[in-house]
C-alpha cells in the first residue's frame, strides 16, 4: 500500500526547504536511554522526530508526569503543550471537550504537529489511537482530518485491538478480526513502515505513533498469550493496604481484596505486558526501517504513555484517575544524535513539555508560542547551569451517576467505575489539585480536593515514596500555606506564568496577605466547573 500526503484542496505543495519560522541550527544532542546509541551527525536537514504513545502505560524505571491521569484530557495536553485547565479537556467525553466542535476550532490549529508542518515544513504523520470522541458523527465524524497531519490513520474513539474503523486520511476503513491483517498495533507498525518507503527525503519528518497498547482489552497478539505466565502485579508497599487518612473514594476500597479480586487484577496485569511485546515489535521494525534508509543517525526518538495505571495498590483493582505516582507517572526514554549512552535525568518533566521540545529541535521559537510546558532540549544537551522548574501541576475532574448503582445502591450516586464488588474508582468529588515538588532537599507532593472538607493530602515522597502516610496535620502549617498559595497560582497560570519559580526555588517570593480574601477568611483553592 502506498501513502498520500492529506490536504483538504490537494496535494500539499507548500514544503519550504528551510522557512523563515524555524533555522536549522546545529545538530541537538539528546540523552539516550535505550538502544545505545551515540553519533554526532553532519548536514544541513533538520532533524527527524518519531513520538511513540502507549495508552495507560505506567512506568517502572523513571520516567516523566502528566498532569492529569486519564487519557483524553493528557493527549490533549502532549497535542497543545497546555495544562487542562488551559486546553479545557477534562474527561474522555465530548461534553467535557475530548474531540469537540470547540476543541477542533481552538486548540487544534494551535498543536504542535500543526506548527511543525505550517511554520517548520515537516511531513507529518499520525497512526492509531488520537482521542477517545475521534470520529464522532456530530463534530464532522471520520472524515474530520486536524489540521497540521500530511498522512493521517486514525482510529475511530477509544483502544481497540480488532473490529475497528480507521480514519485514512479521512475516508472510512473498516477492520475485522483477521490477526494478519488487522491487529492493530501491527497495522500501525506496517503503515509508520510504508511511510518511511515512500516519503519525500528532501523534508524532514515527524511520526506520532499511538498503540493501543497496553489498553484494555489486554488482546495480545496470539504468538503472546502464553508469555509470562508465572508474572503477577508487584506486592509493594501499598498493595493491597487500607488507604488510611485519604480522601473518603479510596478509603471506601474493600481490605484486604477478595481472592477474585487480586486474580482479576493478576490477569490484567499479565495481560497487560502480553500486548506491549507487539510494540517491542514495532519499535524494533522502526528502527531497523530507520537504519535502512540512513535515517537513523538524523532521527531523535522519544517514547512514553498518556497516563498510568494501578492494579491494586490500596486496595484498588485496576484504573487510573487518581492523584498517586502510580497513576500520574509514566515512561519517557529519548534516544537521537549525540546521545551518551545509558543516561537518566532527575529534572522534573511533564508531558506539556513534549511540545515544545519537539519544536525547540525543529528550530521554532517556542516564545511564539501559548505553551505552558518548557522545552528540555537543554537538559538533554547536557548543558550545564540550566535554569528548571521545581514543580508541576497535576489537576482532575472527577466523574460520577447521578443514580445510584443497582447493583450497588448501598454506595449512593455520585460514584463511576464502580466494581462487581462495589468498590469504586472515581466519583464527582474525586476532583482534585495537586502541586507536585521536586528540589534539592524536598520531594513533595501537597493536594486538595473540591469537596465540603476541602480534603488535603500531603506526601514527603523521600520518607515515604509509596504514598503511605498523609503527612497533611503533621506538617509546618507555613509551608502547608505556601504550597495552597502555590496551587492556586499554578491553576491560574497561562503560558510563561506557568513556570514561575517554586516554594523551593531562590526567587520564589510568598506574600502571605494573598492568602486571605477580603472578608479576611484564609482563601482556598478554586475548581473549575467550566465544561465546554
């Protein structure tokens, strides 16, 4: 099969060589982490980028956060380079704006793949999984294409595996349950293969490939369902465990979990790893394609998830949604020219930064941007004295019915994903804020919710780095008012407010009057309720 570029009048004819938005600059170096891999290259093209993204992938040896756990609402902020309460997805529905009329009119044009192919003139490919609403029929269906993508392949809503509907370029293609043909994450591999074959190699390029991988329903590829048989969940710490002095949804969890229960979640996880060996194909495939046609060397890779995943740990069965490093921390290795082998970061990364990385490599100025995320092209340089953040945002909307499940009316309405056992995993008040801090002497994660408690969970993740004990009443009451002045300050923020120094940075200034409203009441967090 061979791929044509999209365009709504055309062939796209506009690829500047070099356009005046973006120069070309000298070969970045960046940090390699997997593959080792290191090679200073020469010549004048711009680099190449490839953006490989699992679904639901949590991480295991380092990684990177998002700022809210659930996959829409952080697609959107890896697209717009933006916190949600800047790019407005909060859930994976189209009423809380995943895929919406409303999304596609203002932050679409604005994404970073836009930017690359209208300002940079990349080719710009997209394959599989976008957002969870694409295609559906009241915002312009499968044959809406965003704008800034030469080669679209698009699944239609959420992971799938078979029987599923793709989106080429526009135009309808249905799948069936044919494994040679239609398993997914081989589909994609085969189409980001046959782009690399028939590409134009005057332009430079940039792939984002999104798996389904490893998403329910855990349907591995068949040479795979046997594997890791004798695998289980990890026993940490907090599996399995009372979630004592947390907000009230994780201390309604059932403890200890039933044996079903812990079976269950086995299974899941067993399967789990089952489905990413595809993608360890796929990355291999890309690879080797890459090296075939002496790409490779000019080809800056970066691979991470949209958000993480939980099987068990305070006695949850299995989602995401929650404000714990088990649920907002992901993968993110990164390999490309340069690279000394074998190197980790410690710098505080988020997803909203991917962005503007990928654009500072392409030479655009990413001032020119509303982004909130930073680029670390820097830190991936290796260059010394660079100026970092110490704190992220982590932010999420909770979801619930407003009836009461019948199978479970002793739980009340208000409550979602709920469990045969009735032990739910996300609820209307399960609507939280969080700042989370990493400094030279603190790790630290301070978080409140919208509720009638105003709920505060604190975390010193050096003592405590499974989340273990609320350190919330036992804190210095001056830094507990500091970290709330700082929530409020980062869920306000827009684009270079959003990195403003942190409570633990040399120019960080508190004025405590800022904390009091003017009926002189201590001022608290403020929730959106904006849904667009």
């Amino acid at each position: 099969m061979r791929l044509l570029p999209f365009a709504p009048d055309g062939p796209w004819r506009v690829s500047p060589r070099r356009p005046p938005a973006c120069s070309s600059g000298s070969p970045a170096l960046l940090v390699l982490l997997f593959l080792g891999f290191s090679q200073v290259v020469a010549g004048s093209r711009r680099p190449n980028v490839v953006l490989l993204l699992t679904d639901d992938q949590d991480e295991v040896l380092g990684g990177m956060y998002v700022p809210t756990a659930l996959c829409c609402p952080s697609r959107a902020s890896i697209l717009t380079g933006k916190y949600p309460h800047n790019h407005h997805v909060v859930n994976n529905t189209l009423e809380g704006n995943c895929s919406s009329s409303s999304w596609q009119k203002i932050q679409e044009p604005n994404t970073f793949p836009a930017i690359l192919r209208s300002m940079c003139g990349y080719q710009t490919f997209f394959a599989g999984k976008y957002l969870n609403e694409y295609g559906a029929p009241g915002t312009g269906g499968l044959e809406h294409v965003p704008p800034g993508w030469t080669y679209w392949y698009a699944l239609e809503k959420n992971s799938k595996y078979y029987n599923y509907t793709l989106s080429i370029n526009g135009k309808a293609r249905k799948h069936g349950e044919n494994y040679s043909v239609d398993y997914l994450t081989d589909v994609l591999a085969n189409i980001s293969l046959d782009f690399l074959d028939y590409k134009s190699n005057s332009e430079p390029f940039f792939m984002m490939i999104s798996t389904p991988a490893p998403h329910s329903p855990w349907t591995a590829a068949p040479q795979y369902q046997k594997s890791f048989q004798n695998v289980f969940a990890p026993r940490d710490k907090n599996f399995n465990i009372h979630g004592m002095n947390k907000h009230w949804l994780i201390r309604q969890a059932k403890t200890p979990m039933s044996n079903s229960s812990i079976q269950f979640l086995d299974n899941a996880f067993r399967r789990r790893w089952q489905t990413l060996l595809s993608v360890d194909d796929l990355v291999e495939k890309l690879i080797k394609r890459l090296e075939f046609h002496g790409e490779l060397d000019n080809t800056y890779i970066f691979y991470t998830s949209d958000n993480g995943y939980h099987t068990g740990q305070f006695s949850l069965p299995i989602d995401k949604r929650q404000l714990y490093e088990f649920d907002i921390k992901v993968p993110l290795l990164v390999r490309g020219p340069g690279i000394k082998p074998n190197q980790t970061s410690k710098m505080l990364v988020a997803n909203i930064d991917l962005g503007p990385t990928i654009l500072d490599i392409a030479g655009y100025d990413v001032n020119k941007t509303q982004m909130d995320g930073m680029s670390f092209l820097p830190i991936l340089r290796g260059t010394s004295n660079v100026t970092w953040r110490s704190d992220i945002l982590v932010e999420y909307q909770g979801e619930g019915h407003n009836v009461s499940d019948p199978t479970c009316p002793s739980v009340g309405p208000g409550v979602s994903q709920c469990f045969p056992d009735c032990v739910c995993e996300d609820a209307y008040n399960n609507t939280y804020a969080c700042v989370r801090t990493m400094s030279a002497l603190w790790n630290l994660q301070y978080c409140e919710f919208d509720d009638q408690e105003v709920f505060v969970e604190v975390y010193n993740l050096t003592a405590d780095p499974h989340q273990i004990t609320n350190i919330a009443k036992t804190i210095d009451p001056e830094l507990l008012g500091k970290m709330n002045y700082r929530l409020m300050m980062l869920q306000s923020c827009s684009g270079p407010t959003c990195r403003t120094p942190g409570v633990f940075d040399p120019g960080y200034r508190f004025d405590p009057r800022l904390m009091f409203s003017n009926h002189g009441s201590v001022r608290t967090r403020r929730f959106s309720k904006h849904i667009l």
